[in-house]
C-alpha cells in the first residue's frame, strides 16, 4: 500500500513513518505539513492510504476529506477523541487513531486498512461491477455495492464507459458496458432492441414502428431487433 | 511529585535503536521553543482558543515524553481555554518549563 502522511507536526509524522516502515507493505511515498501541499500531489498521484491529522491551522482533516472527488482509504490521527463520530460519517475512513500512537494500536489499525483494501480491490475488479445472485443485481458505485432488485429495472441506457439503470424512482450511473449487464439479467425478461438499449419487455407500455415507450421513456428500436421483440409480445 | 520527561514512550519504537530516539529528539527540540513561544504570545493577547489550539500541540509531545499526568492538566487546560478560563496557566507554565529544561540537556 502507498500511502502519504499528512500532519503539521513534524515529530507527529516521524512517528507514523516509522511505524509504517515496520511494515513491508506500507510504502510512505510523501509527507505533508499541510492540506493543500497533501492536494497538490494527490491532483497527480494516486495513494492507496492517508494518515491525516485533523487538527491543522487553515484546513483541518475533514475539510481536506471534502475536497477529494475519490478519497482513497484514511487512518486518522488525532490526540482528540471528540471527532469520532464525525468520522464515522465518511465511508474512506478506516479507522481512528489517538496520539501518542503506540505500536499495538498501530498494528490493528494496519490489519483493518489491509482487510478493507483487500475488499475493495476484489470488488473494483472490472468484471465485479455489476453481480447478479438470485432477482438481485449488485452494482459496485462509489466502492459500495449497491442492491438493485432485477424485475424493478425497465430500462439500461448505453452512455459511453457507463451504463444508466432505471427503475422506477431512481437511476443509477455504473462504470460499466451493455454487455456485461445484459450477461447478468433474465432473458426472458430483458430484450436488447438498440446496441444502447436493454428493455424490460414486461414494462412496454406502447410500440410505434421504430420505438418502444416504457415509463416516461421512449426508446429506439433497431430494425434487426424489431422481430424478436414482437416474437416476445403476447399479440392478440 | 514533579513528574520526569522520560524516553519509555520513544523506546517502544526503536527498540534499542539510539538513532532513532535522538532524531526524534532532535525534532522536538527543534519544534517545542517555537511552539511554547506561540502559545504564550496568544496567551498573553488573551487569544485562549488559539491558545487552546497551540496546547492541543504541545501536548503530543507532552505525551511523547512520557509524562502521563502532564498530559491529562494539559488536556484540562486546553479544555478550559477554549471556555476563556486560564486557572491551570500556571501549571501549564510548570510544565512547559520541565520540558525546556529536559531538551537542554540533550
């Protein structure tokens, strides 16, 4: 794991790297004073883990939690256990260090960040974005998988590097393909009718020549998926 | 009983290695004069959460030095601050004035 240290305390870093580097798998690849510097370079790399200090003049810890569009995992170190339950309202932190840090905390908090990591990598594998166990579909958005109840989708729209899957209330935007998705549903529920459309045929509410209106929706159809389409529908 | 600054807190880490202990030592002293002297500078302009702020410092390496009950007056004092009451500034002051004496001899 690479991981930077971000304290305005230079005796607060020192001792964070050095319990880091009892560990073969912490690589600290950068120490900051403070936030902005910490910004700075995360702008250009990528960090598996932050030990951030909270307490810093200017911007605090969390402030520079707020600034990361992807906050990647984060041990906070602190001398001040009142921000506890503030940090357990962000999903990155892993874990909550009081200083004076000693060695055996220091080693559980190394476990969990190693457990999560390991967790998160098999999840952000790309074929795991989207799994499918019984009339459940689990989408991986924002490191966390989200339960989607299959027959509730009427639509999956095509948008570049994403998918958008629509049930009734809710859309959600998944880093996916049509194809991988379109692998997971039920084909006797779910028909392909455009190379950017999926439908629930069961949600149709009408069809023109080269559409299909479901829900608020009105969908393409392609010319070489109209015949299974209408294969599919109970005409009378 | 006055308490002693003592490097047990330190020796858990270098596990017999001196170097480490002196550079840590090394970063403290370069650290605490400048941090003592923020602290009285805000003190004496009656800037207490400011102030209260520079304790929560110095108070890392209250605890570095192993001096527990130190801590925890340091740990009220900070607490008080913050609520613009200075009673434990004195003690304060006692202990910042151990530690400046115990860095001398380094």
């Amino acid at each position: 794991m690479n991981c930077i240290i971000i304290d305005d305390e230079a005796t607060a870093r020192a001792i964070v790297q050095e319990l880091c580097m009892q560990y073969n798998e912490i690589e600290v690849v950068a120490m900051f004073s403070n936030a902005i510097e910490a910004i700075k370079f995360l702008n250009q790399n990528e960090v598996d883990l932050i030990f951030l200090d909270i307490h810093m003049p200017d911007y605090t810890g969390f402030d520079f939690i707020e600034t990361l569009k992807n906050p990647p995992h984060i041990i906070l170190t602190t001398s001040d256990p009142n921000f506890a339950i503030q940090a357990f309202e962000y999903d990155c932190i892993v874990d909550y260090l009081i200083k004076p840090i000693t060695p055996e905390r220091f080693q559980k908090s190394v476990q969990k960040a190693r457990l999560i990591a390991s967790k998160t990598s098999k999840l952000s594998t790309s074929d795991k974005d989207v799994m499918a166990s019984g009339n459940d579909l689990y989408v991986n958005i924002g490191k966390r998988l989200i339960k989607i109840n299959i027959p509730s989708i009427y639509l999956v729209e095509a948008k570049g590097d994403y998918i958008k899957v629509k049930i009734e209330d809710k859309t959600f935007t998944i880093h996916s393909t049509l194809k991988k998705i379109e692998d997971k549903l039920p084909q006797d529920l779910f028909l392909k009718v455009h190379r950017s459309f999926i439908i629930n045929v069961k949600k149709i509410i009408d069809i023109a020549d080269n559409s299909v209106l479901i829900q608020n929706d009105v969908v393409p159809v392609s010319r070489s998926n109209r015949p299974e389409l209408m294969k599919r529908l109970n005409l009378l | 009983m006055k308490e002693i600054p003592n490097l047990n807190y330190l020796s858990q880490f270098s596990r017999g290695d001196k170097s480490f202990e002196e550079r840590m030592m090394g970063i403290v002293k370069s650290e605490f004069p400048t941090e003592k002297e923020v602290y009285y500078s805000n003190f004496q302009q009656k800037n207490y959460k400011l102030a209260a702020e520079n304790v929560h410092k110095i108070k890392h390496k209250i605890s570095i030095l192993g001096l527990e009950k130190s801590y925890e007056i340091a740990t009220n004092h900070e607490n008080s601050l913050r609520e613009g009451h200075i009673a434990l500034a004195s003690d304060f002051d006692e202990i910042l004035q151990t530690i400046s004496d115990y860095l001398e001899t380094f």
